[in-house]
C-alpha cells in the first residue's frame, strides 16, 4: 500500500494546509492502488466520473460532487483523470487546532471519521458555486502569499468547514447542537485512538470521567445512536479494514483486537453483519459488492 505524508514547505513557509486544482496538483494519486495520507482530504469534483472505493464504502463520483477524506482512511480510485476537473482542500488538524481554543474543532467536523452516513455530499448548484466561490479566494491567497496570508487562509479555511457541516448535518438529519455534547466529541477523539485496544463501554466512561450513563446520553443526543452501536460500527470497521487489506488470518485479527477467542469475534461479526469474517472476505475477494 501507498503512504503519502504532508509536505508543509511547499510555499517556503511552514504551511500545514494546501488547495488547488487538478491542473496546479496534477501529480494527486487517482489511481487504483491502494493508498492513504496522514492528513484530510475534501475534493470538490466539477466534473466527475467512475467511483472511489473509500474503507468500506463505494461512491459514486459525478459532478458538483464532495467527498470528505479523513487521515489513514484506505481508497482507491476508479476514474477517467482526462475528464476529471476538480478541487483539492488538503490541510492537517494542527493548522487550525494549534491556532483556536477548540480542540476538538476537527472532531465536531460530522463528514470526518463518521462511520454511519455517507462520506460526500451533493449540494445543489448555488450551494456549489458558493463554495466554489470560497475555494477561489483561498487559491488566490496562497498563490500569493504575504505575511498575513496564513490568517486569511485560516479564516476561510474555518468558514468554508464550518458550511459544509452544516450542510452535511442537514442532509443527513445529524444533530447541530454540538456545545452540549462535549463528552460525545471527546468520545469519539477517544474511541478513534483506542478501538483498537479497548470496546468496553466502562473504559470509555472512566477515561472521560463521567458515568455510563451520562456518556451514552451524549453520544446518542449527539450522534443519534447509543454508546455500544458507535464502538460496535468502529469496531466493524477496523475488522473489515484487515479482512480486506491485509493476509492475517482470522485468530490473528482477533488477537490484535484483544477479542478473548476468535469464535467471540466470528459470533459478533456474523450478527452485526450477517456474515461470517471468512465469507465477507471471500465475498470481496470473489468481486461481489460488499457495500
């Protein structure tokens, strides 16, 4: 698999974001090998065509068309890059979280590290010439860039995610009402670190300092469903992300995933997904669609 990592001194200072269009970025990896970056990606596609396979989810990349890319997610691209015409946004966390008092902006974010809605939106033909709109000032700005140019950028950077989340919330009925539901953020902050390693609800609460209760009421106000389901769906993720990218056997997925046996892990697939972690593999490995 490919890893590609953030190169900060593109422009002679140390910028932790970049934007541009196919035609300023032509080397972007559209292709179908597998990669990731350590940083987000937003790609605003004027024109599309083909599909991304992004984790777990297929989509379909048309015209006047976002996908949100979040750090470390595995994609491949399906396209024709002749007719392709697009924007990059590309930036890492620290660029805005080492600036404002919010930590947890990125997490707030509801198209990044969201396992249960789709990752791209579609707005209509207004709402994309807006952004597109905002898109062109940031180009404009770091193409010429002055000693203030990284406030300006930062700015617009902050307001144009700041739109498109409350478009995406939106579109898909997500709640907004994000101050109230600081534990529901950190949570999720927690649980994209720690899954990894921990799926006990008790864990999650104690590191957080409040009570099960009081966690799950948050996350479910917040995300719209309970503690058990999210851990439950990032869970399935990272089990699906080894059946498919990597030649561990089941035992050993199971054992990384701190599952006490295989069978436990074999039991709760097969019920969240209908099928058995050797026939989803197969089921992929086969070509059939498994979205």
């Amino acid at each position: 698999m490919v890893a590609f990592k953030f190169t900060k001194n593109k422009y002679g200072v140390g910028l932790l974001m970049d934007i541009g269009t196919y035609a300023d970025i032509p080397a972007y990896f559209f292709e179908e090998t597998l990669h990731e970056t350590d940083f987000y990606e937003i790609v605003f596609f004027k024109q599309g065509n083909g599909y991304i396979l992004l984790d777990q989810q297929r989509i379909p990349v048309e015209n006047d068309m976002i996908v949100f890319i979040s750090p470390f997610q595995k994609r491949q691209w399906f396209v024709d890059k002749a007719t392709i015409d697009c924007y990059f946004l590309l930036f890492q966390a620290d660029f805005l979280s080492s600036f404002f008092v919010d930590k947890l902006f990125t997490y707030r974010l509801q198209y990044f590290y969201n396992k249960a809605t789709p990752l791209y939106l579609k707005p209509d033909a207004n709402s994309f010439f807006r952004v597109q709109s905002v898109l062109e000032d940031l180009l404009t700005e770091i193409k010429n860039i002055r000693k203030d140019s990284e406030h300006v950028i930062r700015a617009l950077l902050y307001f144009l995610l700041v739109k498109l989340n409350r478009e995406y919330e939106h579109r898909f009925y997500l709640s907004p009402d994000k101050k109230q539901h600081v534990n529901a953020l950190k949570f999720k902050e927690l649980l994209i670190r720690e899954v990894k390693n921990r799926s006990g609800i008790g864990y999650y609460a104690g590191k957080l300092g409040v009570s099960r209760v009081t966690l799950n009421k948050s996350v479910k106000a917040h995300f719209g469903i309970p503690v058990s389901e999210m851990i439950n769906e990032f869970l399935m993720f990272e089990i699906k992300s080894q059946l498919l990218y990597t030649d561990r056997t089941i035992k050993e997925i199971a054992y990384d995933l701190h599952f006490s046996a295989p069978n436990h892990m074999t039991r709760l697939f097969k019920t969240l997904t209908g099928l058995s972690p050797k026939d989803f593999r197969l089921t992929y490995q086969n070509g059939r669609n498994i979205h």
